[in-house]
C-alpha cells in the first residue's frame, strides 16, 4: 500500500515484449497490483508478463485489438475488481518513471480525483524536438483545453495518470473513446462530472520505443472528438444540469456572429457603390457583439474549471 491506501497500477500493452518485464520488474513495492491488458499483440508480449514472475501480475489478453483506451478501459475495470483505491496507467513500453509514482499518487491521495503527468513543464522540456512537433503540441493542448474545460493542464495526450476508483465508479467507461482520443475524450467526461484535476512535472522516458500511431488516421478522429465533446460537454454541465450563464452567452453569440456575418455578405450583394452607414452598422454591429459574447462566455468557462481539490482526503485503510 501506498500511505495505507491500495494501488493498482493498470498496463495497456500492444508488441511490448521486449518492454513488459522491465516495467514489472521495476514497480515499486507499494503497489499491489499490476494488471496488463495484452491488446491482442502479435509478438509474444503475454508470454513475457508471465515470464517476469511476479505475483500481482494480472494478465488480460483482448482476442480483438481495442486501442490504447479500450486496454486501459479492461484494466480499470479489472483492478476496481481487485479492490483498488486508485489505479495509475503506466504504458508497457517503459516510457513512465516509476521514481515520480509518488509525486502522482500524493495530490490524489489528498484530494484530488485525477493526476496526470505533464513533459512540458519547463522552457527545456521542449529541447531537442522539432519544431512542428512543438507547434503541435500547443495546437493540441489549446484544443482540449476548449474542449474539456480544464483550461490550467497542457500535455494532455500523456497517458501517465492517477485515478480514484470512486470516481471511475461515476465514469461511463463504455462511453469514453477506446482509441488515440482516449486522454482527451476522458478529460471531457471528467469536466462533465466536475473532478478536480492536477497536473504533476514529470519528464518522459524515452528509448528504443518505436510508436503505431499514423497520423492521417489519428488527427482526424482526434478533431471530430474534441469538436463533438465540447458540445457534449456545454450540453450536460451548462443546460442539462444547470442552464448557465455559459450556454446562453455562447449560444446567443454564435447566433449574432452568424447573423452579422449573414447581414455583411447581404450588404455587400446588395449595394451599389458605396454601402450606407445604416447597412454597414447591420452588419458589423451583431458581429461585434457576438464577439464579446463569446470572450465573457470563455471566461466564465475558463472560471468554472475544477481546478482545486474538492473531495476528501483518503484515508488509511485498517
């Protein structure tokens, strides 16, 4: 255990057998269980786990490929079996440093729902990558941010995370992306249940790894869930729950930008020589509105976002 508190720490793991037993060898003795999910891997990476010889191994094969998210999915749901407290996502391919499991699991420990590591937590973080990745990474953050509502984390597609059962238990874990969308579909549904989140410094590790993502495939998927989680979102925690403020500035401004964009095009086609000032006022005059609409609607999102512990600290089991 972990501060009295039971720990299992779940492994998605697709052609990691020359990974699988480093990561099992190396986890620490405080945790209790270590549950795999071989996602129907077509190397011997089952073989490797059993071989590796520890007794809190679980070992879960997929007869079907799932996806990251579907493999971390089995994994929570088989370690809630088991009797954790919280799990922590550790990938099969030796990439999460073990060393920093305690800086992850004490915020959790102590009040928050949900940890998550964060590579980029310092200007040297970015050393060394190309600069299109870097782009990228920023491009991405700011969209999960928007969609998910936890505008103060960055680097969400790290899949280093800590989770309390409890909340896992609230979770519709067969409505949460099985794929490269995993992480960010999650945070969504995480904003929409209102958990307070935290983001820990911890630096990769990186190796001989070799990634599957393709991008073509990946980018994508990844663009048309954050589009409609975002919607999903504004739908159950700012008109379902509670008719905010939020929906109403973000749908009327919409409406106005739309209108004056509709207004503007009409003026234009319409006109001869020169528009008057009346017609031009038609035009500019909701789209500006509509502007400030959105921008106070923004940041009373961005005011909204559970971003302190709320939940009671966990306490030692006996």
């Amino acid at each position: 255990m972990y501060r009295g508190v039971r720990i299992a720490a779940v492994v998605p793991a697709y052609k990691e057998e020359n990974h699988i037993a480093q990561v099992i060898e190396t986890m620490p003795d405080f945790v209790d269980d270590i549950v795999i999910v071989d996602d129907c891997s077509p190397d011997d990476t089952s073989g490797a786990a059993r071989r590796a010889d520890d007794g809190r191994v679980t070992l879960i094969r997929h007869e079907v490929n799932q996806g990251v998210g579907g493999a971390v999915l089995t994994a929570h749901k088989a370690a809630m079996e088991l009797g954790s407290d919280i799990n922590v996502v550790m990938a099969g391919d030796a990439q999460m440093d073990p060393d920093y499991l305690p800086q992850l699991l004490d915020p959790v420990v102590d009040g928050y729902g949900f940890a998550k590591a964060n590579r980029f937590f310092s200007g040297e973080s970015f050393a060394g990558m190309p600069g299109y990745r870097i782009f990228g990474n920023i491009v991405l953050s700011f969209m999960t941010k928007l969609a998910s509502g936890y505008w103060h984390i960055f680097d969400p597609q790290n899949g280093y995370t800590a989770i309390r059962t409890e909340v896992l238990r609230r979770l519709p874990m067969n409505k949460v992306a099985a794929r490269y969308s995993f992480e960010n579909d999650l945070l969504i549904h995480l904003n929409i249940l209102d958990v307070p989140i935290v983001d820990v410094p911890i630096p990769a590790v990186y190796g001989n790894e070799v990634s599957s993502i393709k991008l073509r495939k990946v980018i994508p998927e990844l663009l048309a869930m954050l589009f409609g989680g975002f919607w999903r979102r504004v739908w159950w925690k700012y008109m379902v729950w509670s008719f905010s403020a939020v929906a109403l500035l973000l749908i009327a401004g919409i409406a106005l930008i739309v209108m004056g964009l509709v207004a503007g095009i009409w003026v234009l086609a319409a006109s001869v020589g020169s528009p008057t000032a009346g017609s031009v006022m038609l035009a500019v005059v909701p789209f500006v509105l509509g502007v400030q609409m959105l921008l106070v609607s923004l940041q009373l999102d961005i005011q909204a976002s559970p971003n302190r512990p709320t939940m009671h600290p966990m306490k030692e089991r006996t």
